[in-house]
C-alpha cells in the first residue's frame, strides 16, 4: 500500500489500492471486480468514466445538476428509488469539476440510504491532497497536473471492493509509441506557451490536438491493465502537490474576488484545475480578447458532450463555459481577466 501511494502513509480506512496507467482502465477494473449492476452518474460526465462503466456492462441512469453543477440530490434520490437500486450493486458517480467539491456529504446519506457505492472522481484535484473521505473509491490522475503521459491511482475504502491488482508489477506499460504521442502532444503544448506569433500558435494547437487524438484513440479502445510509466513516476516523487495545490487555490479565490457575478459558476473557491467562468453567449468574444492579454483559455466540451438535451443546466454549462488556467497568474495578469469580464 505505501508503494502504491508514494508520499504518505495511507489512513487507516483504506483498504485497499492500485497504481495504473489510465484512469477508464482503473474504473473498468473497480466496477468488474464490484460486479455493478447499475451506475447513477452526472449528465454531464467525461468519456474517460462513462466508456468504461458501459464496457463492464452495468446500465448507466444519468441524473441532473444543479446550476452550480453540484449533484440534484431530488433528482438522483427519484432515480434510485425508481431503479429499485437497493437490489442489485450500484454504483454513485460524483465528478469534482476543475477540482470543485461536489457536496460529497449530501450524497453519503443517499448512498447509504440504497445500499450503493459512492465513487468519487478526483481527475481534477492534485493527487494525494484531497481525500473525499465520504467516498468510498476515489479516482486520481498524474497526468493532469504533472506533463507525463500516464498515471492513475484509485483508493477503495470498501471492503466489498477490493481494487488491488494481482501479480501488478508483471503489468506491461502502454505502447511506446502510445507513449510518445503524448511527449508530442505535450511538447506542442509548451510550444504554444511560448509562440510569438498567431500563425505559429494556431500550427501548435493543431499538433498538439492530432497528437493527443492519436493517444486518446489508442486508450479509450483498449483498456487493458498497464503499469504506470518510470517516467510518470519519477516526476510525481519530486513533485509538490500540496503546495501546487496551495498556489492554485490562492489564484482561484483572487479570480474569484474579481470577477463580476454573471461570469461566475460558484461562490466557492476550491478549484485546483482550472477556474470555470460563464460567458453569457459571449464565449468566442471572451476568447479573443483574453488570447490578446497572453492567456489561453479552454474549455470541457469535447469528449464530454453526451448530456440528454432536456438537461438544461448542463447544456448550458457546455454551451457558454470557459476554463481559466490557474498557474503563474500575476496580480497584473488577474487584474487584466478582471477587467475584461467587466466590459464584455
């Protein structure tokens, strides 16, 4: 166990834990092993959760968000008295958008209410430095903090699932040319980040969009067990997360501070990946001008668009949202976002 976790020793409630290459292989892995049934998760989902709970075989029930993207606890308590969820093996999906808590202790009741596993995706949260002890899986990725290809660890505080893998260090890695991909697709982002030019930005982003969609293609279809990386590894031991996590946190209230309410999704300030803003209809404007100031926005549209279109909140969310990056923004730089919210 203190292998698999690598900074700290573990508490006391986990009971068991694994070290994998990708996050959809670990969640194929835990719903297989908990021989789920049925799984309750947002509408609004990424493909790296939902591909894998549908390849188990479990039936998948959406259920609606809030406006603040949190979970509508009516809705989902409706959907799993109407599933009859305390019969067979459920599994709970909460996503913590951009690292944002979703309410993990309005769920705890509702899943101890109909018997179901509360799964927690922590994809945007620093590995290691929040622990959902609500939950009883949690889900962390490396690779969307630290610039390595691969990286997922998954917790169980469940008995009943046990996600250890047998014989794990006879695991092969992923390809290395699936490997490489992702260097690429990664040496186009730093690139990107030191373009002088419009043209050349432009010739980056597209490089780095096939490198990654070469990746993607590979992983989303064979989600077969694989090590982690050496090289992901390495970087995670000489990595900080709590103190990554300190700096993001401190930008995300600052931003949080200055923004005009309109643009904002939350009150809250827990944001760890990047910071989630509202544009009004205005989005492709907002982009423009906050290229022109050096920042690039993006935004969790592709590979998340599976929403039913009746889900209003969500729809919305896909439709008019931004994500602000979190590192290296100086009081300048906060200042500039600020101002440009205020006029647009």
């Amino acid at each position: 166990m203190l292998t698999v976790l690598r900074h700290s020793q573990p508490p006391s409630t986990i009971t068991s834990a694994c070290r994998l290459a990708t996050g959809r292989s670990a969640v194929l892995h835990m719903a297989r092993r908990y021989k789920t049934a049925k799984v309750f998760m947002p509408s609004y989902v990424p493909r790296g959760v939902l591909q894998p709970m549908i390849e188990s075989g479990a039936q998948i029930i959406f259920y609606k968000l809030n406006a603040n993207m949190s979970p509508n606890i009516f809705d989902l308590s409706d959907l799993l008295a109407k599933h009859r969820a305390k019969e067979c093996r459920s599994i709970i999906v909460s996503i913590h958008f951009c690292g944002l808590n979703p309410g993990l202790s309005r769920l705890r009741p509702i899943a101890d209410e109909f018997n179901a596993l509360l799964f927690s995706d922590c994809a945007h949260c620093p590995p290691m430095t929040q622990n959902s002890l609500d939950a009883d899986v949690i889900l962390y990725s490396v690779n969307k903090f630290l610039p390595v290809p691969d990286g997922a660890i998954m917790l169980s505080r469940m008995a009943t699932c046990d996600v250890t893998v047998p014989d794990a260090l006879l695991m092969p890695p992923l390809p290395p040319h699936i490997l490489s991909y992702y260097r690429m697709h990664i040496a186009a982002n730093i690139a990107i980040a030191k373009a002088d030019s419009k043209a050349s930005l432009q010739d980056f982003v597209v490089r780095s969009d096939a490198f990654y969609d070469k990746y993607y293609d590979h992983i989303d279809k064979h989600m077969s067990l694989c090590q982690q990386s050496e090289e992901s590894w390495q970087a995670e031991l000489i990595t900080d997360f709590e103190q990554l996590s300190e700096e993001r946190l401190a930008s995300a209230f600052d931003l949080n501070e200055t923004l005009p309410d309109p643009a904002r999704l939350t009150h809250e300030c827990d944001y760890t990946f990047a910071f989630p803003v509202l544009c009004n209809g205005r989005r492709g404007e907002i982009s423009a001008q906050l290229n022109l100031i050096g920042v690039m926005p993006s935004a969790l549209v592709a590979r998340w668009d599976h929403c039913p279109v009746e889900y209003i909140h969500e729809r919305r969310f896909i439709d008019d949202h931004l994500l602000l990056p979190l590192d290296g923004l100086s009081v300048e730089k906060l200042d500039q976002i600020a101002s440009i919210f205020n006029k647009v």
